[in-house]
C-alpha cells in the first residue's frame, strides 16, 4: 500500500461508478445501490443508502436488524451480517466494516485488493455518541467520503450546548409542550441519550412514528430512560414535556394535540437560519450526525490517502481543499443521494 502513497494514482480500477452506484468490480457487488441488486454491501440504515429487495445484503447486524425492522421480509433475500473488524473475501477483494460513528450500526467499508485499500466512509461523524460505536479512522490509499456539511461555514457547536438551551426554554417555560422535531433512526435516540446525559430523568413523550427505533436500541443496549407515547397522553401531561416527532408531523394536525407548543428541531441544518425559518422552528438545535467541515479534513489528515473521492453533500469545497493538500481529489457523481434526513 505504501508504494501508492502521494503523488501516484493508485490503480483503482476495480472500482466503477454506475447507475445503480459505486460497483466493486471483481466482487460483483456495489455499495449502497440506489436500487435493488444481485449484491450490496450497505453502510447503514438511513433510507438513502439502505434500500430493500437486493438478492444479498451485507452489512453489520445493527444496521440488518434496522432494516428488518423498516422493511420487513423486503430487506432483501440474504441477509449476511459481517462482525466488526471481520474481513471477508469476495472475487479477491477483502471486505471489512469498521465503526462510522453515524447511527447504530453504523460503517465503514474498507475493500482491499490489489495492494490497494480503499475506504468508503459511509456518512460519519467524529464527535462522541453514546447511542453508537465511535469513527476509526483507518488508513487507505482511496478515500470515499461522504461531504453532506462540506462548506467551511459548517462547524458543528457542542452537542452538550445545544440541549442545554432546550432545558432552558423548559425552565423559562415550564407550561408549555417542547416539540422537537428529529429523525426516527438516530437522531431520536442521540438526542434522549444526550438529555439523559444532561441529567434529565423526566418521561420523554413521543410520537408513534420513533417507537419502533427507541425499542430497537433498547434491544441493542442503548439505554433511553423511561419513554412514553405522545398518542396516549392527556394534553395537561404535555404541558412542560419534551415531545419528539418527526418533523413532518410538527408541520400538520398531529402538533395541535400540544399546548402551546415550542417547536424546536434537532439537525446540523439548523446552522442555516433561513432554513429554521422555513420550516416554522422557534427553538433551533445544531445537532448534527454528519461530519462537520473541520472533521472532513481531520478525516483527510488521518488516513492519508493518495487520493479523495467525495461522494454525497457539497463535493466542490472539498475537492479543491483536499487537492491544497497535494492530493488527487475528485467529485464523485452519484445521484439518489438526498439531503440527508438530518
Ligand atoms: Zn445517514
Ligand atoms: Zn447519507
């Protein structure tokens, strides 16, 4: 590996960009498909990159387990877990998950062969979630990374900070219902774990749509504390509760079941004011699950690759600040990506 370090193109060309996704060409197998396929590796469970019906999904258990519990017997055909750190061989190439830092579950993919390693990160992030194994960043002579907060304008605020000025609007306005609004795989359970870490004992109230995923987690050993649905509770017992919700349903009639309600939102795109505007969000919580500008290029730094590939988010920055490194640098044109339900 070390003879591709720095200045020469490692040879790369087991890997291809088609339209169904990144394609491992001596494995037959792409990672994250946009659609069904024979065989896919998935990252995580996030919609975008976890999609059903493919003959062969490998990916760790977490991330299967989420996708049994979103899909059902749709998750796909064969289930192949991999264990953390297990390296499995596929048409010569050997396949390893290592910790992403993202959601529980979530990973890495590392792909070697030829002499050549490369990384695809999946989304990640760097900064400590007790709801999830933390990034290990792995060196490699091709980087794929994720780029959804690739701007310099994107620094992340301490997590720790941010929910502290949820618990000060309930103390400042103890009668009224806190509705957050936050994205049932992930967000949820990051955003309890961290109330919980801020000492908050109190039930969190929550709309059906995040029951199933809090409970998932739960399985896998992720306290949340104690948790009650929204559905099932009087309109006085909201008064002064957290509530979380998906945001669509803070947007419709579900929210006017709250008193007086504060709606916040959880989300590394509430950094972007005009955005929390939009979206009617009084209280706005810059808690992201996505590397954030600063981490992209520590990540960059770490692993020390010859060249970057940069997937999904804002590739432009990021491609010219890696190739300031003296790196090889390239946007990697792959669509289905959304803005990441974030
Ligand atoms: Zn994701
Ligand atoms: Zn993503």
């Amino acid at each position: 590996m070390t003879a591709t370090r720095h200045g020469r193109r490692p040879p790369v060309s087991w890997l291809a960009v088609r339209p169904e996704g990144l394609l491992v060409v001596p494995a037959g197998v792409f990672v994250d498909p946009l659609r069904a396929v024979d065989r896919a590796l998935v990252t995580h469970g996030h919609a975008d990159h976890a999609r059903p019906g493919s003959a062969h999904v490998g990916a760790t258990e977490e991330t299967l387990a989420i996708m049994r519990a979103r899909y059902g017997a749709a998750a796909g055909g064969r289930l192949e877990p991999f264990a953390w750190g297990e390296t499995r061989s596929l048409g010569g190439v050997d396949i390893t998950f290592r910790p992403a830092g993202h959601v529980l579950g979530s990973a890495q993919i590392v792909l070697e062969h030829a002499g050549t390693r490369v990384v695809v990160t999946g989304d990640y992030k760097r900064t400590a979630d007790p709801t999830c194994r933390g990034f290990e960043p792995v060196a490699c002579d091709v980087l794929v990374t994720e780029a959804t907060f690739g701007l310099p304008v994107f620094r992340h605020p301490p997590p720790a900070a941010e929910v502290a000025k949820l618990l000060d609007s309930l103390r400042l306005f103890p009668e009224r219902a806190h509705a957050v609004g936050v994205y049932a795989l992930g967000k949820c359970q990051r955003l309890i774990a961290l109330l919980r870490a801020a000492g908050y004992d109190r039930p969190i109230y929550l709309h059906g749509a995040l029951v199933a995923l809090c409970e998932l987690y739960e399985a896998w050993g992720v306290s949340l504390g104690p948790l009650l649905p929204a559905s099932a509770a009087a309109k006085a017992d909201l008064a002064g509760a957290i509530v979380l919700a998906p945001p669509s349903a803070l947007a419709d009639r579900w929210a006017r079941r709250l008193p007086d309600p504060v709606v916040a939102a959880a989300s590394g795109w509430m950094r972007v004011r005009q955005r929390a505007r939009q979206r009617g969000v009084e209280l706005p919580l810059v808690i992201s699950d996505h590397a954030d500008w600063p981490e992209l290029l520590a990540t960059v730094e770490d692993t020390d690759p010859a060249e970057v590939w940069v997937t999904h988010g804002r590739e432009d920055a990021l491609v010219h600040a890696v190739r300031q490194t003296g790196r090889a640098a390239r946007a990697l044109a792959l669509v289905g990506f959304e803005d990441e339900p974030e």
